[in-house]
C-alpha cells in the first residue's frame, strides 16, 4: 500500500425511484462562450486489479491450473474466470455544484476484454473543471423494467437474469480451494436487484484532486480509475470462501454489497 | 503524496415497476386495422402500452411465426405454441397438468392462459417477469422448456433466409439482434386481447344475460369478484387461495423475492376462457369447475399467508353453484380462440 488515504463516508438517502424517467436532472449547460468549439471527449479508463496486481483472467476451468492466483483477506486463495460490472448514469461535478450527465450512459466493463480494456470516452463534455465523478455501479431501477433494451443493456450479454427478470450489476466468477468440493470449489458472485427491500443499486462517488479534471480545447484528458476486486471481499466484512462462494439472488448481496462499493478509486488524470 | 476521498452515496431507490399510466385511445379496431393495438372499451389503461415497440403488420407477423418456430428450442422440437395453443386460450391443453419441454421434460407448473397480457403487472404464476418483452426470455433460459441461449437463438435465425426475409421485411434490413427479436414477438402476445365473450356483448349492449347468467353473476359478485375482479376478471395480485401444498412444495412468488410474507402466493388468473383453458391452477390441480368450486366451499386449506377473504367459511348452494358456471361459461370467447390472426404459422 502507498501512502494514500482512504476516506469513505457513507452517505445514505432514501429517495423514490420507480420505473418512471426522473425528469429532474442537475444538468445545467455551462455558460457558452465559444458557439463552435466548446466541448471535448474525456477517457475514463478503469484497470481491474487485485491490489498492486494487474488483474488477470484465467482461461482454465479448474482451479488446480497454474493460474494467476490471488489471496483474499482471509486468506484464501483464489483465481479468477469472469470480472464483468456495469458502470451506469456517469456525472461529472463541477466547482460550481452543476453537473455533466453523460447520455444513456451504459457501460459494460469485462476484465476479460482485449479489445477495449474497460477503456470509454464521454462525448461532448463541456470545457470546465471538474471535481469529482459519480456513477451508479449497475443499472438504474428504470432500465431494469423496461423490456428488450440493447448495446450495453442487450439480454445476450449474459448479465439479464430471466429467473426474476433484472440486471446482474456483478459478476465475479472464479476458483477457490476453500469453496466446497462438492461445488468444483467454485466462486459465484452474482449481484442485482433493484426493488425494495432487496434493493442493490448503489451510486458511487470518487473525488478528484486539485487541479481537478480539466477539460479543455488543447488536450482530450484521461481519468485513470482502479477496479480492485480484493474490496469485494474485505471491508467491512472479510470473506472465508468455505461460508461464503455464491450469491446469485438480491436478497443475499447485502455483504458483498456492503463490500464493493469501495472497490474504485482514482489513481491519475491526466489533463 | 495523494489523498483519495471515496465518498460513497448509498443510494436506497424505493422502487417499483409502476408504468406510465397515460390512456391509450381507443380503436375501434375491426374496422380500422387488425392490427393496432387493443384498448376495449371501459378496461383500464394496459400496462404494457407498446410506448417503444410500435405495432406493425409485419413486426407483429415475425412475432407470430418466431411464437410458432421449433428452431427456439435446443432440439428444435417444440415452439411457444406447443405449450400455448391457440385452441386452449394459449395454455398447454387439457392432456397435460404441467408442461412438457424439450427431450419431453416436465414442468413443475401449468402453461397459463395467454391473452390480455398488456394488463398484468408481472408474468409468470410468481410474477418472475417484469415486462412483456423480457418473458421470452424465461422459457428459452429454462433447461426444462426451450434451453436455448439468447445467442443461439439469435444465431439459428441469422442464418436461415426465411428469417432474414422477415426482419428484412420488419426493420428494413436482415440484423438479427435481441431487441427486434424480444420486441415482435412481444407484439404477437400484445395483441392476443380476449373481449368478444357474451359477457362483453351484454356489457356493450348486443347481448343479455339469461335469468341463470344473471343470478350467476350476482353469486360471482359475492364469491369470487374479491380476487378476479371484471373487467379482467382478474387484479393481477399474488395470493393465497388456500390450495393445499403440491408435491413439488412449490411456494409461489416466495421462490421470486425470499420475503416470508409472499410464500405460498399466486397470480390469480383471469376466470375468462375457463372452457378452454382445463386443467385448472398453477400445476392443474383440477380438471373441471365443480373440482374447483368443491374445493373453494370445502378444501381450503390454512396455510401460511392464506388470504383472510378464503379465511372464512363460503357456502355456494346447488342453485348458485349452477348459475354461477352458467355466468363463467359467458366469459368464453369462441372468437378468440379461432382467430385468424393468431393461427400457428410456418
């Protein structure tokens, strides 16, 4: 660990969500000064790890393969088959408290990916500064209830569950020698769930630091973000893979949940 | 040397999937187009209201021959019309009390009635499906029905040219993907609206009721009315009737949200087309009305849940008993169930 300082606050809200478009947004456009030119792209750009490690996804099917393996708070061992989770209703906040709103902004990040990296642009951000992101790690309540969607949302992404219809927002798969026998000793995370009281959506937001992201004619600028799937298994609950190797209905994410949502930080902008 | 602030917004959605419930017009359809959607009427606004899933004559045809086409199902031997035909209001048919899928698998529930769906909430007898256009989705999954994957699927019809014609002829070009695919077949099911019974006739005025079918209605009002409400002759709630506890113990909507307070609950079904749609209940306890009537005087039984309405005892006497299968039998819709439109297609 290097000298970084994690300070997580917890801020919960209750609000009214339904299947319903919210049409109150904070999006307000920024003053205009330049009538032609006056947005560029920004990156976002989020590297799967396992703390210092790159995150590596491992082709076999059993865990005794001479995988990339990695060791959870309770240390256990454990290799990894499929990383995939959905980064949705991206903001970008400014100084003065308004917002960027990327439109239908649905992501789908495969650590699995080699074509491109969990690497995505947001088009026409508004030249600014800005000082933190938000996001949503998953799909909003709307879209979970709102019949055949496609691109990032498309059903044959294999992350739609048909036995209660909803997104996966997670799916961490993978092998663990102190997951059951009797389970091929495998890893099964599959979270979801957007209606109350088993309600999984949860908005995650990362600040940056001064000087901010900056978005600016000369340079497209890059928000370099970290996905660490140790986090999924420590803090506030540590993990022992031989009580718990799979969830697969909402009801029974609560500790995992609790879990993820500190598994992003920022490590660099480069403006 | 960096400092990170996470703050992490925990963000409680009370949630639901409550709809937009804007009022559709209504069509007077026979004489228009066939194939607009149906609003009868009187009936509340649909639920389903095709807001992003505009009805054509040819999106719907393609929906009509995907509901007919084995290719869906891993061995391509049986299509959603084998479990729902069209004769038996879209259910399995009386030979079987749960369905069977592929290599001949049973189910552990009975294939339900299919029509007037744009009015239910949640599919399935738990309520499992949140929107129409996601329901195929369930029988393809499942390894005891169609146990096809969404791609395969996608790619079976991809590559056989009376497909490409059809989403040719749907979308203007021949892709093949799960939006267009979800969506027609959604605009076949939407467009299965049952309201041509003699009970909508004498509700429109071209019919009466007979002394029998009246007295029966009132005997309805009082018995029944609570769960299946008219015009739908049903409110689309989960609940406990009282069945006694199958044998595969199955619990209902409890299986969907865990929560102890939903255990042993079910859809309740529309009472219409009940002459087509033998065997009766989710895993088609009852093979005629009399078992189902027997059983709501008689067989009720206290199971966790069970709602306070069946809680209490109900008396229907030889007389009411006759007159009210005289009223059920009104809410038959031969029409429907011989509908061109809707035929099995190849």
């Amino acid at each position: 660990m290097m000298n970084k300082l994690f300070i997580l606050l917890g801020i919960i809200f209750l609000s009214f969500a339904s299947c319903h478009k919210d049409p109150k947004t904070n999006e307000v456009a920024s003053p205009v000064t330049d009538p032609l030119v006056t947005t560029n792209e920004v990156i976002l750009n989020f590297t799967n790890v396992a703390d210092t490690a790159v995150l590596q996804i491992a082709k076999d099917t059993i865990y005794t393969a001479p995988t990339p393996k990695y060791i959870n708070a309770n240390g256990d061992t454990f290799s990894v088959t499929k990383f995939k989770y959905y980064v949705s209703n991206i903001k970008l906040k400014r100084l003065d408290g308004t917002y960027y709103t990327e439109p239908e902004s649905y992501h789908l990040l495969n650590a699995g990916d080699t074509i491109n990296y969990c690497r995505f642009s947001l088009k026409k951000v508004p030249y600014d500064y800005y000082v933190s992101i938000e996001f949503i790690l998953g799909v909003d309540s709307f879209r979970n209830c709102d019949g055949a969607q496609s691109g990032a949302l498309d059903p044959s992404e294999d992350m739609f569950w048909s036995w209660s219809s909803g997104y996966i927002f997670m799916k961490f798969e993978g092998y663990s020698p102190r997951s059951y026998p009797s389970n091929s000793h495998n890893l099964t995370f599959h979270v979801g769930g957007y209606l109350t009281p088993d309600n999984n959506i949860r908005t995650i937001t990362l600040p940056f630091n001064a000087p901010y992201l900056n978005v600016r004619k000369e340079n497209v600028a890059t928000v370099y973000l970290k996905t660490n799937v140790l986090e999924i298994f420590r803090n506030p609950s540590i993990i022992d893979f031989f009580a718990l190797n799979g969830i697969t209905n909402p009801k029974s994410a609560k500790t995992i949940v609790a879990n993820y949502v500190d598994m992003f930080s920022i490590s660099a902008i480069k403006n | 040397m960096k400092y990170f602030i996470a703050i992490i917004s925990v963000v409680f959605f009370l949630s639901s999937c409550s709809k937009d419930t804007e009022i559709i017009s209504n069509t007077t359809t026979a004489t228009i187009n066939e194939y607009a959607p149906v609003n009868p009427p009187g009936w509340p606004a649909p639920v389903y209201n095709f807001s992003n899933n505009d009805v054509t004559y040819d999106k719907f045809m393609l929906g009509r021959h995907l509901f007919y086409e084995p290719m869906l199902s891993e061995d391509t031997t049986i299509a959603c019309g084998n479990c729902h035909q069209q004769y038996f209001a879209f259910t399995n048919g009386p030979d079987h009390n749960v369905s069977h899928g592929v290599h001949d698998l049973l189910g552990k529930r009975n294939s339900p009635a299919l029509f007037n769906l744009n009015w239910h909430t949640l599919y399935m007898w738990d309520g499992a499906v949140n929107n129409l256009e996601v329901q195929v989705l369930a029988p393809l999954a499942n390894p005891l029905e169609l146990n096809l994957s969404l791609s395969n699927a996608l790619n079976r019809l991809s590559k056989s040219t009376k497909y490409k014609n059809l989403f040719k002829k749907a979308f203007g070009d021949t892709v093949v993907d799960s939006q267009r695919f979800l969506k027609a077949i959604a605009q076949f099911m939407g467009l299965l609206v049952s309201y041509n019974s003699k009970y909508d006739k004498v509700k429109r005025g071209e019919d009466n009721f007979s002394a029998s079918e009246k007295n029966g209605y009132d005997v309805y009002k009082i018995q029944c009315q609570y769960c299946h409400v008219e015009p739908l002759f049903s409110d689309y709630s989960f609940k406990n009737k009282g069945l006694p506890i199958n044998l595969y113990q199955d619990s209902g909507r409890y299986r969907v949200t865990g929560n102890p307070s939903d255990q042993f609950k079910f859809k309740v079904p529309s009472l219409r087309n009940l002459a087509f749609t033998v065997p009766y209940m989710h895993d088609g306890r009852f093979v005629t009305l009399d078992n189902v009537l027997t059983f709501f005087t008689t067989g009720v039984a206290n199971t966790p849940n069970l709602d306070p309405f069946m809680a209490i005892p109900h008396t229907v006497s030889v007389q009411q008993k006759s007159d009210l299968l005289a009223f059920l039998n009104t809410l038959n819709d031969y029409k429907f169930v011989t509908d061109p439109r809707f035929k099995e297609i190849h």
